[in-house]
C-alpha cells in the first residue's frame, strides 16, 4: 500500500514537472520567435520604453535589453530614451516621446518612424539599415547628414524642472521674439538638459543644485555666446554637456537685435 502511494506522488510530481516544462518551453519559444532574424539589439537608457511584438496587444517594458524583430514596434514615454544595435554596426538612438517600427526587405531593415524622431550615432554599412519618414525612404546615412538638416527641427515635450527665461527688456522683445516664445521653446529641449543631469547622477548620486546658462540669440535663430553664468554643480562634465544642449537650440529667424538672456535650470 505504501508502495503504492510512493508511485502515485511521484506520477502526480512527474505530471507537474512536464506541465511546468511544457510552459516555459512555450514562453521562450514565443519570445524567441524560431525561424524570425533578428533585426536589432535594444538598450534601456533612461526613462519609461516599451515594446509591442508583433500580433501582440500588450505591451513590454523594456527593463535592460531585448531582441527587436521585424514588425516589432518601439515606444519611448517624454522621458524615455533607448539605443538600437544592428550587426551592420549602425546605432540609433530612439529620442523621447517616438515611436518606432521594424521592417524587413530583401535584407535591408526599415526603421518607419511614426511619432518623434531617430538620431544615428554610429554609421555603420551602407545599405543595410534604412529610415522612413512621412512617406519618404532613405538610407539611415543620408537621413542623419542630409535629410534632418533640411527639415524643420521637432520639439520635445516638457520634462525638466526649471524656473523659465528671463526676460530681456521689453523695447527688444517688442522688434524680435517674445519672452513667451523663447521659453517654449527652451522647454521643448529640457529633455537634453534632464539627460545631462541624469548622466551626472551616475557619477555623483544624489547632487541636487542649480545651473544658468547665458546665450545670445542672433537673428538667424541660432544660439552664439552661451556661458553657464552660474552653478551651484561644479562638474565640467555636467557643464559641457549643457552648453552643448542649448546651442542645438533653434530659434525662429527675426529682425531687430540679437537677443541676450539666461536660461535658470533647478535640478533636484
């Protein structure tokens, strides 16, 4: 009897073990995809990123890294920020606030962009990686050196905590820009300025401060003679990479006098 007993306990553990095996064999192979190429590799590199598969409704949180196959789709939250790379040596980095779809033809990956934008970082082999954008194909090369340059830049959402411009006097505002329209726009690229603060954080956890930048805006638009006027963070790192964020600023194009301001940023 107890022989008995000792058999069935094992068949009912057996029976357990192979629906349990059976399970996490489906799962992996679902995940895996068996006989799909895989396109891209995908870094996690700050805020909020998800991840819609194929035929899949729900969407995944991209924890670290993952596998992107072919009509895979990216999202990335106003505060997301993520890098793809390909075996071609290519990596694009997926901006905050996009959304992103993987394709496949004759070989070559298709990049269609759906929402926000895309930023080549590392060019890679001619030919193998493409980027579509409202309509129009080109190759991931010619859409960072040529085709971003001719389109009109894109705004990002407001993410970083700031105090807002100050106001140059009013005689000059009335001739060229309005304090207004200089700070929405300075808050459309707070997402440049929040990520030199998180970058900062992995250096020196926990610094909390203030900065201001001071800069020109000539009549062009572009943005000449920018300072950090001060700054309670005394990291040149941190400072550099500022700077560098407010001089990719573009500015609409007025008459009357460039225009001088500081810029008061609270990091916290």
């Amino acid at each position: 009897m107890a022989k008995n007993n000792w058999l069935i306990s094992t068949l009912i553990v057996l029976g357990i073990f192979s629906v349990a095996l059976s399970l996490f064999i489906a799962t992996q192979t679902e995940k895996q995809k068996p006989g799909a190429r895989p396109l891209a590799r995908i870094e996690l590199n700050l805020g909020k990123v998800f991840i819609l598969r194929n035929n899949l409704t729900q969407k995944e949180t991209l924890t670290k890294r993952a596998t992107l196959f072919a009509l895979d789709s990216v999202e990335t939250s106003v505060d997301g920020d993520a890098t793809m790379e390909f075996d071609s040596a290519y990596r694009i980095r997926v901006q905050e606030n996009s959304l992103i779809t993987l394709d496949e033809e004759n070989d070559r990956i298709v990049l269609i962009i759906k929402r926000g934008d895309l930023q080549v970082e590392n060019f890679g082999r001619e030919g193998t990686v493409y980027i579509s954008k409202d309509g129009v194909r080109w190759s991931a090369t010619d859409y960072e050196m040529n085709y971003k340059k001719q389109a009109p830049a894109e705004t990002l959402p407001d993410l970083a905590p700031s105090e807002g411009v100050t106001p140059p006097p009013a005689t000059t505002m009335s001739e060229g820009l309005t304090s207004e329209f200089i700070q929405d726009t300075l808050k459309t690229q707070r997402g440049s300025f929040f990520k030199c603060y998180t970058q900062l954080l992995q250096k020196t956890p926990g610094v909390v401060g203030q900065a201001s930048i001071s800069f020109t805006i000539e009549r062009t638009g572009k943005v000449t003679q920018a300072e950090i006027a001060s700054s309670s963070i005394n990291d040149a790192g941190f400072k550099k990479c500022l700077l560098d964020a407010i001089k990719r600023v573009e500015f609409k194009a007025f008459s009357g006098d460039p225009i001088s301001t500081v810029f008061p940023l609270r990091f916290e």
